[in-house]
C-alpha cells in the first residue's frame, strides 16, 4: 500500500494552477494510481525472456499533488514473504548498491539509497537534493499493524524520476556496449 505526496514539477509546465495547490492538496492525479500499481509490478517483477514477468503480488496506490516544488514522498506499508527484523531491513537499505556503482558510472550516485535515522525525516526541502538528486532517501522504518512494516521514501522526481535517470540509463547501456 502507498500514498504518494507529490511534489507540482510533477505535473510539468504549466503545472497546476497556484491558487488550486498553494495551502491545498489535490487528492486525485489522472492515471497515476494505475500507473504506479502497474510499474510497481514490473520494477519488482523479474526477466523472462523477452519481457517482464510482473510481480505476484497486490498493490494498492493513492497519489496527491501537495505544495512542495520538487520531491516526491511515498509513505509505503509493506507485507513481506520472509520474517526479517527492523536491522536486517535497515543494512539492506543501507549496504544496497548497483550496477552503476560498481561502475563507477558519472552520474550514479555513490548510495543510491540513504537510510536517515531520524524520526522526521525524509523531507523534501531537506533531503531531495541528495547525491545531487540522484539518490532515493528512506526513514521513518517501523512496525505495522497491518502489514509487516511501513516506512516512508523521497526521491527527486525531476532529476532521479526523469533527467538524471535517463542519463544514467545511457551511460549504463554505453558501458554494455548497448549504444554506438
């Protein structure tokens, strides 16, 4: 289950109107939910072949555009297959790397994912610039009783969620040997 907080660069230029988002939150994207339950499925979904096999697994969405420039905040709850402990789920968060970075590739961010400690924490002014907006940051990592856990994320959605990830992505299929 997640609910995004979506910042208005999102919505591209012209964008929402200010007198709609300034001191509101506009509780509906058009096509988003879908989009994000769907792409889930396939991020965590694994090759077959010639396509992606989706991940198995039920997914629910709920996106809001909020008053904040840059920055989108998905508060996750999350029932896993595996028992694992707060710990284990905090080194993985925090010991995870790619193939960018054992690349060393220029715009891969060293951590692509920052697990902060503190209780307040991701926030968008204070944490979507990370790693030069390239890396994802996760906190608030606890209990549900409801799922297993739940947990909040932020990553910078015009550098990591569209420019900085298509650079990336062609500097990855460059040094495959991808690209010409």
């Amino acid at each position: 289950i997640a609910t995004t907080m979506q910042a208005i660069s999102g919505a591209g230029y012209p964008g929402v109107p200010s007198m709609d988002i300034m001191g509101n939150v506009i509780p509906f994207i058009g096509g988003e939910e879908g989009k994000m339950e769907i792409e889930t499925q396939k991020i965590m979904g694994e090759f077959a072949g010639d396509h992606i096999e989706p991940l198995p697994a039920k997914m629910s969405a709920h996106c809001n555009r909020v008053p904040v420039v840059d920055g989108h905040t998905v508060a996750v709850s999350v029932g896993l297959r595996e028992k694992v402990t707060l710990k284990d789920l905090i080194h993985a968060y925090e010991t995870y790397t790619s193939l960018p970075q054992k690349k060393k590739l220029p715009s891969a961010p060293k951590k692509p994912v920052l697990y902060m400690h503190e209780e307040n924490r991701p926030q968008p002014r204070r944490d979507a610039g990370r790693e030069n907006g390239m890396s994802v940051t996760v906190g608030r990592l606890r209990h549900c009783p409801v799922l297993d856990y739940k947990f909040v994320c932020l990553g910078h959605n015009t550098i990591r969620g569209a420019a900085g990830a298509a650079v990336l992505n062609a500097e990855l299929m460059y040094s495959e040997g991808l690209l010409d």
